[in-house]
C-alpha cells in the first residue's frame, strides 16, 4: 500500500515560513501585493482565486481582486495589466486561465511585468527556466518537486515519466526534473503504447485532465505517483487523473486529490510573491 504524500501538510510548512519572512518585509515597510484578475464566472477559476486570497491573507500579503465580466474586452484587460505593471505597490500579478476564447492567453502573458510574473508564464520567464536560471519557479511544477523533496525521494538519476505536455504543467515540470538529474520524459495524447512507458516510470506524474486515467495497469511497484488533474465528476466530487483506489495498492507513494498538489502551487505561488516584494 503507497504512502500518502500529503500537499496539505507540506504546504502547511511552506507557508509558515513564508509568514515569517512576510513578517520581516513588512516591519520594513512592504506589504507584499498579490493582484488576481480574473475574467469570466468559471466555477473551478472562482475556487482557485478565492484559495489564492485565502493564502494569502494567511501569510500576511495584501491581495487584490480584479473580477472582470466575460464579455471583458483583450484591450480593457492589457489595460487594467498595464496599469498593475506601473503600481509599485503591487509585487505580483497573475491572470487565471482560461480565459474567454476572444483574449488571446499569450498576449496577456506577454503583457505583465516579467518582474511581476509570479505565474512564470512570461515568454523572458519560460526562456530563463529552460536556460536552468529561473527568475521564479512554474508553481505547480515547483510544487511537485517540494512534495519529492519531503519526502526524501530524490528525482537524481531516476526515470520521471510525465502524461501531458501543458505550458503550465507538463513542459516546464520536464525542465525541473531535469535541473534535478532525472531522464525525463514527456508523454502525451499522441504517445504510442503509453502503458509500457509509464510502468518504466520511477517518478508518475499524472497531468493529462481526464479523471481516472492513469490506471493500475500502467504503474509498476513502489513508483511515486503524483496527480495534477482536478476534475469534477457528475456527481459533484472531485477526483484526479489517477484511479487512487487501484494505484495506491501498488504505488510506493500517492497524492491524494484533493489535498495533494493543489495546495502545493498555492503555497508556491505564495513563495514566488515574497520572492517578488523582495
Ligand atoms: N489555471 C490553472 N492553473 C493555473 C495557474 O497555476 N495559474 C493561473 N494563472 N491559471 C491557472
């Protein structure tokens, strides 16, 4: 039976000592600032947002909401981006994804402050993490990587197999993997015979956004097994892309979802905000 890598509890940890650091800043007369836009009325956007506040009400920053109607035009929301680039009283800005299908998601990457981008979604951002010197860490990725590192697992010299070949997933979680020394690779909806190649896997991270689908069949012995997916089923639960139940019998370690990841890019997300105020 796997052992449960618990994101709650090491997200726990890495916001106390974001607090305490916050602690300092502000004795010293910055509040740490986190803007939040937010376009449209996604139920799932509106939970990321709210947990976004939350923590950061919890470390001590200031948060900001920008809730913007679907119908926002791009122009009125570069606008609004511009105008937090310019704030110095705002450290870190970040645009949830999705966005409505008439705003082009690269260019509102573009447009923020490559400074302020504690997303790490910014072209100069993408480009310094794949040079190996980032500026900020892509949350989610950096998340995964705190949650190994806890648990004494060390992606040096092993396999770490990744299903899915998202910008803000799986691509950059390849680049950190292998800063760290792992052989990586990426696996995706096109991948051929992809069970042979996940049950090569020492590390299985999980990031495909289809609920149950990394099976036990796909998972050999006493692999790390670590799901990104959220998803929702019919009946209001949330589940990943893992089946849990199955997987868990045979993976040395498993995320739970929720309570794994999830709250690992929030506490990294709030990481990258200090980093910025600083
Ligand atoms: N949508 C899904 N994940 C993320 C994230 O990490 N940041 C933003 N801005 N949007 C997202």
């Amino acid at each position: 039976m796997a052992r449960l890598l618990s994101g709650k509890e090491v997200s726990a940890k890495v916001l106390e000592r974001v607090a305490e650091e916050a602690k300092l800043c502000i004795a010293a007369g910055i509040t740490p600032t986190l803007a939040v836009i937010i376009v449209g009325s996604c139920p799932a956007s509106r939970v990321y947002v709210n947990n976004k506040k939350k923590a950061c009400a919890q470390v001590g920053f200031r948060s900001l909401e920008y809730a913007l109607e679907e119908q926002t035009s791009q122009a009125a929301l570069l606008d609004l981006i511009r105008q937090l680039n310019e704030d110095g009283g705002v450290h870190g800005i970040l645009c949830q994804m999705p966005l409505p299908r008439h705003i082009d998601e690269q260019a509102v990457c573009r447009a923020i402050l490559p400074q302020k981008d504690v997303d790490a979604f910014h072209p100069e951002n993408v480009g310094k993490l794949m040079l190996g010197e980032p500026r900020f860490l892509p949350c989610t990725p950096a998340g995964v990587m705190e949650l190994l590192a806890h648990a004494g697992i060390s992606p040096e010299g092993r396999h770490m197999v990744i299903v899915g070949r998202s910008n803000i997933v799986g691509k950059p979680m390849a680049m950190l993997a292998l800063q760290a020394n792992a052989t990586v690779t990426i696996c995706h909806s096109k991948t051929r015979d992809l069970a042979q190649i996940t049950r090569q896997a020492d590390i299985l991270v999980a990031a495909v956004g289809r609920a149950n689908f990394v099976t036990a069949g796909m998972v050999q012995e006493g692999t790390a097994v670590i799901d990104v997916g959220i998803n929702r089923l019919e009946s209001g639960r949330l589940c990943g892309d893992v089946d849990f139940a199955a997987v868990a019998e045979k993976a040395g370690w498993i995320t739970p979802v929720p309570g794994g990841v999830g709250p690992m890019t929030i506490a990294m997300l709030m990481q990258n905000t200090l980093a910025a105020a600083k």
